[in-house]
C-alpha cells in the first residue's frame, strides 16, 4: 500500500514538474503572469508582500489545465491546449504577452495587457483579448468559451459574490442583468472579473456552476439556478465561472475579438481602469524583479535608476502624498539593484 502511494506521489510529481516546463514569466507592479507554452493555459498571481516578494496565486495553479477557452467553430468545439488541431507558441509583442494558438482555418491569439484599477498606483490586474482570425477561404459561426477554476472563495458559503448579490449556488447572468463584476475572495485576498465593465465586452452569458460540470461540457452546460457546488463522487464544493460569447458569423479574413478584465476585487469594481505608463513604478518593479544580473546590463541599471529619481522628482514637485506602496516599491526596486551591483 504504502508503495503504491508513493508511486502516486512520483507520478503526480512529474506530472506537475510537466505543465511548469515551457512556461515564460512576466511581471508588472504586483501581478505575475505565468504563461504554459505546453499547454497553452496561464496562470496570473498578485505580490501580497512586496518587500518579501511573497506571491499568491488568483485561482487554482497546482495544474493549470483546469481553466482554459474553447471555441465553436460552425458547430465543432475544440478546447486549446488540448486539441491537436492547433500548434502552440508563446509571443510578446509591444509588451503584450500572449498564447497563440494556430491552425490552417481559424488563428486565435490570447493576449494580455497589464492594468492598474481604482487609485492603485501599481499594476493590479489584466486585460485578457482573445482574438479569433477567420484564415479559411468563407465565412465561419465561431463562438468562445472561457472557463476560470476559481478557488479563492471555495471556504466561504457566498463563494462569488457581485456588486448586486451574493451566490452560494450556481447562477446563471444573461446580458439582461444589471451585475457589473463578480469576486471571488477569501480573508485576505480578492479576485475580480468583469461582467459589464467598459473596457471589456459584455458575454452573452456568465454562469457560476460546479467546476466537473463546464469541464465535462464540450459547449455549454444547461443553468440550474439553485444547484450547490457540489458534484458527487467528485468536485465537492468546487466552483467555477464560464464566460460564453455565442457564436457570431466571420467573413473570411475578419476578426473577432473579447475582452474580459480580472483584478484585484475592490468595491469600486472596473469604474477606472488604466495601463502602464513607461517609466513609472508599476514598470521599473516588474522589471526590477524579474531580470537577472546576467541579463541586466548596467547601462539600464543606470537609466532605472535615472527613472526612480524623476519618479521621486515627480512626487516632491507637485507635493502630492506617497502611497505605503509606492514606498515598497521603491525600496524594493532599490534593493534589487543594490544587490544586483553587488553581484557583479
């Protein structure tokens, strides 16, 4: 017995050392950004402690697969990552990280882009665009469905909740409801997604359910509005929530293209949200943190350093008050590139 469950274990083991092989990072104020070349998933994480560099993941990471998107393309569902019809590659281009997934017919890239809500003066979240290229020789039905395997808020009995209502059993929104944003928290942390936010595009449907049961679905799965979580003999207490956007007609040669937002939860929701600006905090952390001596030549130790010092500039002209988490982030950029220095 006790040799069978540590074979288990060992397989287990590398089949989690398998999805983190392939994966490309990107950092930016206080989100990581995980990207699985091998299995076209991503994983999105917030820096909870900034002096410390301690992150913690916004839904479930141990194996990524679990959340995904899939298209309908004229009737057939295809789930990326998985299905073999489409070649995987992780591209950046002008600071968008992306998934691209590609096939003879249909191209569909995955892209984000940081974005700070509310007053933060850090990035706190992303913008999610999927991009579906129509590539064949006709017009194409092509619809998207994206499934997050939330975790944060499985302990508590609401475990979403919106700006108009808290959920405990699975719903179902239709573009007819006024619901703006969802979260999903625990006692310390908040993830947020939006609904019916400006810089997103509204789904035709968001529908909260039991993880087993989108994950079984080739398409849609049929609202029980009052079901629990749960799902037995598996996914006890296991929740979920999936975006769907019908299926609309492209002409060939066309795109179609959605957007969803995911941050850190706040009250105010997606009321203001805004990019990065070259040159500011958010900016010089991510890079701060996420490049090694090796790969950090002094001249751009020399320019970040410039930066900091306009930033600081910036802040002592126009007397306005600094944020505890500008001054993290400062002292930590600080510190990076003092003990950078001190490795060469």
């Amino acid at each position: 017995m006790r040799r069978t469950i540590l074979i288990i274990n060992l397989f287990l083991f590398f089949l989690q050392g398998l999805v983190l092989l392939g994966a490309a990072e990107f950092s930016e104020g206080r989100v990581k950004l995980v990207l699985h070349e091998n299995t076209g998933r991503f994983s999105l994480y917030y820096l909870t402690d900034i002096k410390k560099e301690r992150y913690q993941s916004l839904f479930v990471d141990k194996d990524p697969r679990t959340s995904f998107v899939s298209i309908l393309v004229d009737d057939k569902s295809y789930r990326l990552g998985d299905s073999t019809a489409f070649r995987i590659k992780i591209q950046n281009e002008n600071s968008r990280p992306a998934i691209v997934f590609q096939s003879p017919a249909i191209d569909v890239v995955q892209e984000f882009e940081f974005i700070r809500t509310g007053d933060a003066s850090l990035a706190n979240g992303v913008q999610m665009t999927i991009k579906l290229t129509n590539k064949g020789e006709k017009s194409v039905s092509a619809g998207l469905r994206f499934v997050l395997d939330t975790s944060l808020g499985e302990n508590s009995t609401n475990h979403f909740t919106t700006d108009l209502q808290q959920i405990s059993s699975e719903l179902a929104l239709t573009s007819k409801d006024k619901d703006a944003y969802w979260i999903s928290k625990n006692e310390s942390l908040g993830l947020m997604g939006s609904i019916n936010a400006s810089q997103s595009t509204r789904p035709d449907l968001v529908h909260f359910a039991n993880w087993k049961r989108f994950n079984d679905a080739s398409w849609k799965v049929s609202p029980s509005n009052g079901r629990n979580f749960n799902l037995l003999p598996y996914s006890i207490g296991d929740s979920a929530v999936a975006y769907y956007f019908d299926p609309v007609s492209i002409p060939r040669g066309e795109v179609r293209s959605v957007s969803i937002l995911l941050a850190i939860a706040s009250d105010k929701g997606f009321e203001t949200v805004g990019q990065s600006v070259t040159g500011d905090i958010s900016q010089l952390l991510g890079t701060a943190a996420g490049t090694s001596p090796d790969e950090l030549s002094l001249r751009t130790d020399l320019i970040m350093i410039g930066d900091v010092i306009n930033r600081i500039d910036a802040v002592l002209n126009t007397k306005q008050a600094v944020s505890d988490e500008d001054l993290a982030a400062l002292e930590s950029i600080l510190a990076k590139l003092k003990e950078k220095n001190a490795a060469r």
